[in-house]
C-alpha cells in the first residue's frame, strides 16, 4: 500500500483515485501520521456487508441480543396490598 503525505494527496487527487483503482487500498498521511485509507468502492461495499449482519440474521441468531437481566418468571414476590 502506497503512502501518500495529505499534501501530496490534496494536489495529485486524480493520480490517488487512479492509484486506488489500480493497485488497491492507499494510505494518506498528515505529520507522518497514517490518518485514512483510500479503497476501491467495490472493497468498501464487501467489507460492509461482511461486517454488518442482515436484520434477520439478528433475529434468528442465539446471541444474546443486549444486556438485560430478564429475571425467571415467578422469581419475583408480589406485593400484598395493605387493608386501610
């Protein structure tokens, strides 16, 4: 992956897009600092849908689906209601 300085990157814009398309993902950096990555669209798409599950695939699973402490039914004592 190719290292482009934001200045560089800023400048030759076409040359990183055509550099993208060609050989792949491209790091810009700021300071020497790596600070984004430029990807092809079609990547970005795939990476998405790989990391990201569908709705149903949420519904269907036997993941826990959050963090609630669902008492057992019946565990809980009911309140008496006092005479007045």
């Amino acid at each position: 992956m190719k290292s482009w300085p934001v200045q560089d990157a800023k400048a030759r814009f076409s040359e990183l897009l055509a550099a993208c398309a060609a050989q792949g993902p491209q790091m810009v950096t700021k300071r020497g600092v790596e600070t984004a990555v430029l990807v092809p669209a079609a990547e970005w798409h795939r990476i998405q849908q790989r990391s990201r599950p569908t709705l149903k695939q949420l519904l269907l699973s036997d993941r826990e689906r959050g963090d609630l402490a669902i008492p057992a039914r019946g565990a809980r004592k009911r309140r008496v209601a006092k005479a007045l």
